[in-house]
C-alpha cells in the first residue's frame, strides 16, 4: 500500500535523506496505524502535536488504507 506523508516545520529533519520534497510517497505494510509509521520513522512521541488523516484530526491509532494522506505538525510556539 502507498500513502501520502507530509512532516511539518521541525518534523521534516526527519524525512529520509534520499527524498527530496514534501510530500513523501511511502509504501507501508496493510494493518499499519498511524502510531506505528511514526515509530517506524523514530519521531519522538513527545515531538508531535497534531496529525490529521485525509484533512481529519487523528488520535495516531486509525488504521491507514491506500492512498491515505497523513499530516504530522509539532507543538508550535511565538511571540
């Protein structure tokens, strides 16, 4: 399966060197939650603020399907 995966502001350090631009085209296994792909990419739990499925706010335990877009943005702080 193949999803959509695009990692906000500090998150994009965490993109694979060998992609160039955001969104990232990724193959997951069928079964595979959200929670599971960001361990998977060994961003810190702590890291991340909000992730949204399709435009959807998600709790990182949905399910993903092909073709799925996952949006992850951590905390964001200003003056």
């Amino acid at each position: 399966m193949k999803i959509e995966l695009r990692l906000y502001a500090s998150l994009a350090s965490h993109m694979p060197k060998r992609t160039s631009g955001n969104p990232w085209s990724f193959e997951i296994s069928e079964g595979t939650r959200i929670r599971e792909l960001l361990e998977r990419l060994k961003i810190p739990t702590k890291a991340v603020k909000a992730v949204f499925l399709n435009g959807v706010h998600a709790s990182g335990n949905e399910i993903l399907d092909d073709g799925d877009r996952v949006g992850v943005f951590p905390p964001i702080g200003g003056g």
